[in-house]
C-alpha cells in the first residue's frame, strides 16, 4: 500500500487571545493521497481555513499546533522553522491558489517578474528558466505565451484565473491547496475556474486540496472530502458515499440545504444556530447545540471518527451514527409534510 501525500493526525489548533484561548481546531485527521483531489468543505468559521494554514505555516502570530503531526511525504513538517520549510515545501512540494486569487497579482509588477522573484526565492533557477517555465505553463492553462510579460490589470477576470493557477504550479509542486477559490466568482466564473482546475489532472500528476463551504462544488470535483464543523471532523470518506449515503447530522443538513436537480421541488434545509465560540477545551461534539438528533451524551463527551462498515474509506463522529440513516429520514418526510400543508393552507394547492 503506497504512503499518502499528505497525512493530518490529530491536530489540536489554538490562538493564544489576552483574554482566553481560541481551541479553533480539535482533534482533526484526514489523508490525501498522491493524485488525489480533497474537499474540505463547512460553513464559515468551522476552522477550514485554520487547518489549511497550518499545513503551510501560515497561521496568524497567535496561532500555534499545538498536538498532532502533519506529515508531508512520510516526513513530519509542523515543527518545521520557516527556512526548513522555505527551501523543502513552499511553492516547490506545496503551492496555494489564496482567497480572492484574482486580487492576488501584484499589479505593479509584469507576471514574468513575479516568477523569476518566485523562482529566486526557492530555487537556484535562472532568469531565463522561469520565464519560460510560466511561457509553458500559461499555454497548459490556455493563455498565450507572449502574455507572461504583461500587468495583471491587462488580463480579464478568466485570464488572471487562468494565470494565478499557471504561478501556482511554477515549481512542479505536487500538492496545491486551494481556499474557497471561487467564492467571489459569479457562477459563470465558479464554472469555468473548477474546469481549469479538472483539466490539470489530463495534463499533471497533481493532488488538490479544495477548501469551501459549498458542498456541491465539492461532490462534483473531488474524489474525497471531509466534513467540518466547530474545529471537529464530522464525517470524511469518498464524495460517492458521502453524497449517497451521509451519516453525520451535521453532513446531511448541509447537504440539503444546498438545491439538488434531482429534486427540484424540495425544501431546502435550514441549520439554525450558530457553531460554538471555542473558548474552552472541546471535549464534546461541537454540533450538538444545533443538531436535532443530539442526546446528552452528546453534550458531555466528544465522538470519536469511527469506521463504518469496517473499512477506513467512510468515518463518522457521531454517537448515533448507525441510526441516522433513519432518523434523517423520518425528519426530512416530516419537513416535506409541513410544508405541503403550509402550502394548503395558504391555498397554493394545485386545482388539478
């Protein structure tokens, strides 16, 4: 069996505040194999993003890992210094398509001195080598060659798209990670960004990490996923058995409150509530306080990822996880129900 790429065993997060602590992630594991495209996916807050940084030392001065071992091709990088991981990781194993990527160009500066400043950095490449590395790279990602030389503000939103990704891959990293890359995108842009993405496999050994709070985008890019929620790994498995057959409360509202095509006439799910503030050690599951199947058990001590079917492919932390197939289902025909009768009673019926 070939080692992951990547492996998060563990992971305790927290930021040191004045007043009291921030445990903005507890206990969070998850594989990413070479080739392999990874969603971590959750609403706003769940500590995603926290978890991403970590893995490429870029938590703010207050944040620290503070358990667990992030291993990178067998080797633990958390303790790395910053020169360690300049000259083994960054932008050469390890390279991150940012929030708001089509603002991340310096607009001051032509695309092809900003690889040769990249390339400098980490690398003992001449000038001459960088350029025409992105040349290659910019006509993988369908730009023309001769637009290396040009200002970010020369460039259409597709285009700077298009261009953030070739700089991503200018030192042949094996892993990229990309954080909630299309959230500024209108759907058009979203669609195009994600093909871009989906090409590269054709054309490159590479394994993503895809960070976002939409789970759709998720099933339809990526092989595996992991569901976050309060700085806890609620569920992680393959996107076709977590799309088919979700087990943790929180993975199944998520997933309905997204609209599904096959069900064009559903009520969409509300999560009502907010994720906790973490200001203490967590030592229960963080979705209890909004989940609508939680028992005290829940509140009073936290679930471990337990496999299912026994196999390590689909894991849940949830203490009733084997009802919940059930369960959602008796609540979803409940929710259908009320809302035909609201529907009735408003009289919206149909006269056929």
């Amino acid at each position: 069996m070939t080692e992951p790429l990547l492996e998060v065993e563990n992971v305790d997060i927290t930021y040191r505040m004045d007043s009291e602590d921030v445990h903005a992630v507890t206990d969070a594991s998850f594989t990413i194999d070479s080739n392999e495209y990874f969603g971590l996916v959750g609403e706003s807050g769940c500590g995603k993003s926290t978890l991403a940084k970590s893995l490429i030392r870029g938590l703010d001065s207050n944040g620290e890992v503070t358990s667990g071992t992030i291993r990178y091709k067998g080797e633990e990088i958390q303790d790395f210094s910053e020169k360690e991981y300049n000259e083994k990781i960054r932008w050469k194993e390890i390279a991150v398509i940012p929030q708001a990527a089509m603002n991340s160009l310096n607009p001051l500066t032509k695309l092809s001195e900003q690889a040769v400043e990249i390339a400098g950095v980490h690398t003992d490449w001449s000038e001459k080598k960088a350029i025409s590395r992105l040349e290659e790279l910019f006509d993988i990602v369908g730009l023309p060659e001769s637009r290396v030389t040009d200002y970010p503000h020369q460039f259409s939103g597709g285009m700077k798209q298009r261009a953030i990704i070739a700089m991503s891959l200018l030192l042949n990293p094996t892993l990229i990670i990309a954080d909630e890359p299309t959230t500024a995108l209108d759907v058009i842009m979203q669609d195009q960004f994600l093909k871009h993405i989906d090409n590269l496999r054709e054309k490159r050994d590479l394994a993503l990490l895809l960070i976002t709070h939409d789970i759709a985008v998720v099933f339809e890019t990526c092989d595996s996923l992991a569901v976050m929620h309060g700085g806890q790994i609620a569920e992680r498995g393959t996107t076709k058995e977590i799309f088919s057959a979700p087990r943790h409360p929180y993975t199944i509202l998520l997933q309905k409150s997204f609209p599904d095509a096959r069900y064009p006439d559903r009520e969409l799910e509300v999560i009502e509530g907010s994720p906790p503030a973490l200001r203490e050690e967590v030592d229960y599951c963080t979705f209890a306080s909004r989940c609508p199947w939680a028992e005290q058990q829940c509140r009073e001590s936290m679930p471990l990822a337990d496999s299912l079917n026994g196999t390590d492919s689909h894991a849940v932390a949830c203490f009733r996880s084997d009802e919940m197939e059930s369960l959602a289902s008796d609540h979803m025909n409940t929710n259908e129900t009320r809302h035909a009768n609201a529907i009735e009673s408003e009289g919206y019926e149909d006269d056929d």
